[in-house]
C-alpha cells in the first residue's frame, strides 16, 4: 500500500538496507526540523529560567529533568545530522532576531533569546567547537533542503552569526584545538557572499583576539594568508562603488549613480543584494558595510596577525586598502556622508598604529590640504582629530612642513599665475588649517614652536595692506592658541592679541558712526545684496564695492567678536594677562553676566 508521503515510492532499498520510503520520510522530517528547533528552545528557555529554583516546577515536570531530557533527544539529532540540526538552528536564529533601530552596529549583537541558542548549542557535549566549526563548514558548502523559510533568509550568513556568538562565550583554550577547522572554512568563505565574508572576519578577529600567538610557523604563515585574502575580498567590495575617470592614469573617483544604490540597500545585512541598477557592480550595495567593518576590525587585526618584524608586509596591504578609501574622502557631497564617515573612521583606527604611516600619510596631508577639507558631519570631527594629531605627532617632521608652507605662502612667488586674491586666499586656508591642527593637540603640545607660530602669525599682520580673510584667520589662531597653550606659554601674543582687537573694533565703531548710504536705514537692500555675493567675486577690489563692505570684513569682525568672547569667557587663571586689558572692550555693567558664564568651565 502506498504511503500518502510519496505514493511513487518503491521498497527498494540501499546497501545499508534502508528503504527508499524511510530516506523520504527522514528527508522530510529534517526539513521541518526548524519547527521542531523553534519549540524546542522556547522550552530550554523556559527551563533557564527556573534554574535557580531546584523545587520549581511547571506542567512537562521538573525543571532539572526537562533540561536532561532535552539533551538526550538533541543530542542523537546533532551527532548523526548535524548539518541539519546546525541548518534548523540557523533558521530558529533568524527567527528570534530583533530589528533594532540601532543601525550603527556593525558586528551582530545576540538579543536574549538568541542567547538562549547559543547556550543550548554549547550545552551539547557532543558538539564541542571543533565539531561546529566543521559542521558549520559543511553547512556554508552544502547547504541542506529547508522547509517554509522566508525569502529573505540566508542560512550561510545566520549560522555564521551564531559561530560569531558561540565563539565570544568560548575560552580561548577550546578556540586553540579548532584552529584547522577554522581555517578550512574561512579559506573556502571567500567565494561567499559579502555580508559572509563580513562574518567571516569577523570571526578571524574574534579568535586572533581571543588566542595567545601562534608557535608554529606554519600556522602563523597561514593566519597571515588568510587574514590578508580576506581584508583585500573586503577591500574590493568596500570600492565596489569607484569607478576609473581616466584610462590613462589609475585615479579612482565614486560612481555617480552608486549613491542610488546605497541608500536603498538597508537590508544587505541580510545577505540578499540590493537594488541594483544593470551596469553597477554587484557588490555596489555592500560597500558602506564592508568601510564599516574594516574599520572596526582590520587595524587590530593586522597589528597581532604580524609581528614586530612583519610591519612592512601590512603597509603594502594598507596602501592598496587605501587606494580604494581615498575617494571616498574626497567626495564631501552630502550623498557620500555615510562612506565619508564609515572611511574616517577606519583611517582613524589605522592611524593609531605608527608603523601604519607609510601607507597613508602623503594621502591624508593632500585631504588637510584640500580646499573641501572641513565639509563634513559633526560625526567625523572625533575621527579627523584622531588622524591630523597622529599625523604631527608620529614624526617631528609633518608640523613643520605645515609651517614652512605657510611661510612660503607669504612669499610672491607662489606662482606667476596666481593673482593676488589667490595667494591670499591660500593664505588663509593654511592659516585655517594650522589652527585646526593645533587644536586637535593635546595641552602645550606644540608650545616649544610658539616663537615660530608667533612668527608666522606676525608675519600674515605686516602685509602692505590689510587683508580681511586673513586677519580673520588669524584670530582663529589666537583662539585656539589660548585653548591649547598655558598662560605662560601665551604671554609674548597678548601685545598683538590687543592691538589687532582695538584696530577691528575702531574700524567696528567708524563703521557704525558713519552715515553713509551703504549703511543707512533707507538702503537696506544693499546690505541684503552683499550678503548674497559670491565671496570669490566681492572680495576683489575692481568691482567697485567699497572695501569695509566686503563680507570678508563682515567675517573679519565677527571673528574679532569671538576672540573678545573666549577672552570673557574663560577664567582668569587660565587668562591672567587678558585682566589688564579687560576694562578696555568692557564695562562694569558687562562683568556680572560674564561671571555668570564661568561656570561652565
């Protein structure tokens, strides 16, 4: 009589006399095992619960009993079918994930009840991580027949995932024995997909981290191998986005229509691809993923994967790494933001390590450089002052070629091209930017160049004429210098802090005594106008605005307003010089709402 699961089938049977009917029926009872699973641990965590309590019990017995019975079905099921039962437990993992609004999380967090599958799995003695690993292997190659499971599931990436998990909560001991294993299945990972191989690394680092230094050299050769493969498959996925501008030189720029994809590819943690347009690469709708988690794991990894006498092999893998970031760091548009930050922070990361410089110094003084240097979130700005203090504090070389530049900007012989404007203009870009750097110092940092710097600044004040954009910049100076200097070390400024301050706030009350037409209450739209010029165009002294007009002097007050303001602010312990001076910018009636504010600090 036919059975109704399969009324084709014969009794023929194999040479292990088991019939074609009994295959099926196992086959089918496998690929419902997920259900079974599902059940099965809603249980283990109800018995997890009452765990403390040898006298609780519930409506299947006691608590104790329960548990032992548990272990004793499961236990057959793994040791004769594992790669089913890993599979049914992948299935159970995706099942219980929470969708967390958090989307900065870039390695996988287990909630609860995802923990409650990793604490049965590692319950199971016949199971130990060596054998995972390997089941887990087979898994990833072979993937077994699954019954009822949504279109989004992917089962390499969920039973990587648990293996990430389970390996946490493992000592480092028991990760040591599985190191072959381990191996294999991370050597046959890189045809896997990206969210895998994202894994996969992740994995790599988990148990680099975990374990004390390989011995043998072989294994060490073969960390070192495999840890490079897998960073340069990230590297490749993380520029999926660049694109070749010109066949005759090897610059990389990001795609235009790469921007579509990213941002309509959220679900690529799933390992499914995004919506991809015909003519972009695969890859493209991983890309921010794979910067990410590069940043968050490759620059520990390679520090203990390679000793002290291999360094030089990882700048030759960070300089191809940061061919494909760097183009991502000079696109400031607001639609790469989530690359410029996930890229920043990864050249913040590699930057931590010195014998890192090699590989991305030159590339990180052209962005200081770059005119579009400061066109970014606030988010990056802890990442920026990371990397611009350890590129002048790495060498004592970085800072003052900073400083000769500026000098050399000084000089008209910039180029016999350039205008006026121009070279002024650059001027005050550098002047910008060797604030910003000293900013991004720790206290007296640089306080055995302040002659120098002063030097420099006094220098930008004897020009033939005044020039607004650069003064201005030099107020910033002055403010950061009071920031990050004792007040011992900032003495020697305070004579031209004060002079350059009294110059702009007579210039202030000339301007506002004056009953000009350009300031007059009737013509009020003029002012509107020059608040709308171009910068480029009104700061050039042939079309025809008067000078004290310019925005680039309206900049010029407002940063000598600022200087004041800081000087107010700040104690008088850290500002001692700045007492005398205070009763010239302020009255009494001003002193009680300044006191007020000290407070802050």
């Amino acid at each position: 009589m036919p059975s109704p699961l399969s009324p084709d089938l014969t009794t023929t049977k194999d040479k292990n006399g088991i019939s074609e009917l009994q295959q099926y029926a196992r086959r089918t009872a496998l690929s419902h095992l997920p259900r079974i699973i599902a059940s099965l641990s809603t249980l283990w965590q109800a018995v997890l619960a009452t765990k403390d309590n040898d006298q609780a019990s519930c409506v299947v017995g006691s608590p104790r009993i329960v548990k032992h019975q548990l272990l004793e079905l499961l236990s057959p099921i793994s040791f004769h079918h594992g790669v089913n039962f890993l599979a049914a437990i992948a299935v159970a993992w995706h099942e219980r994930r929470q969708h967390s609004t958090n989307s900065k999380k870039v390695l996988p967090e287990a909630c609860p009840n995802q923990q409650v599958m990793v604490h049965l799995v590692s319950a199971i003695r016949v199971m130990p991580i060596d054998t995972l690993v390997q089941t887990v292997h087979q898994v990833v190659k072979n993937p077994p027949p699954i019954h009822g499971v949504k279109q989004d599931f992917s089962l390499e990436v969920s039973v990587l995932e648990l293996l990430y998990i389970y390996m946490q909560s493992n000592t480092s001991q028991s990760l040591i024995e599985s190191w072959a294993s381990l191996l294999g299945l991370l050597k046959d990972g890189l045809s896997l997909t990206a969210p895998a191989q994202f894994l996969l690394l992740a994995i790599l680092n988990e148990y680099v981290q975990k374990c004390p230094p390989m011995q043998e050299k072989k294994d060490i050769r073969d960390l070192q191998d495999v840890s490079a493969k897998l960073v340069e498959s990230c590297s490749q996925i993380a520029g999926a986005c660049l694109e070749q501008t010109t066949w005759l030189r090897r610059n990389l720029a990001v795609r235009e229509d790469a921007f579509e994809v990213t941002e309509g590819s959220s679900e690529g943690k799933e390992g499914k691809s995004g919506a991809v347009t015909p003519g972009t690469p695969p890859n493209a709708a991983y890309s921010i993923q794979a910067q990410a988690v590069l940043a968050e794991i490759v620059a520990p990894l390679f520090d203990v994967s390679y000793g002290s006498q291999e360094k030089e092999r990882v700048v030759t893998l960070l300089t191809n790494l940061m061919y494909n970031v760097t183009p991502y760091l000079k696109n400031h548009s607001t639609k790469n933001i989530a690359s410029f930050t996930a890229c920043s922070q990864l050249l913040s990361s590699l930057s931590g390590y010195q014998y890192t410089r090699k590989a991305w110094r030159k590339d990180v003084l052209d962005l200081l450089l770059d005119s579009a240097f400061f066109q970014m979130t606030p988010a990056c700005l802890p990442y920026w002052r990371t990397i611009i203090d350890n590129l002048m504090t790495h060498d004592n070389t970085t800072f003052r070629d900073l400083m000769n530049r500026v000098s050399m900007a000084q000089s008209s012989s910039i180029s016999i091209f350039s205008s006026k404007e121009q070279e002024y203009e650059q001027k005050a870009q550098l002047l910008k930017r060797l604030a910003y750097v000293i900013l991004c110092s720790e206290m007296d940092q640089y306080h055995k160049y302040m002659p120098e710097i002063q030097e420099r600044l006094a220098d930008s004040l004897r020009l033939p004429q005044v020039i607004p954009s650069i003064q201005a910049q030099v107020f910033l100076c002055f403010r950061v210098l009071l920031l990050r200097m004792s007040p011992q070390h900032a003495t020697s400024l305070w004579p031209v802090i004060v002079s350059e301050l009294v110059q702009v706030f007579l210039y202030i009350e000339q301007e506002l005594n004056a009953d000009s037409e350009e300031f007059s209450r009737h013509s009020s739209s003029h002012i509107k106008l020059l608040s709308a010029l171009d910068s480029s165009w009104a700061v050039n002294a042939s079309n025809g605005l008067q000078a004290h007009g310019h925005p680039h002097w309206l900049q010029l007050q407002l940063a000598a307003a600022k200087l004041l303001d800081l000087a107010l602010l700040l104690p008088a312990h850290r500002l001692p010089q700045f007492q005398m001076y205070r009763w010239a910018f302020v009255g009494d009636s001003a002193a009680g709402s300044v006191e007020n504010n000290k407070s802050i600090f």
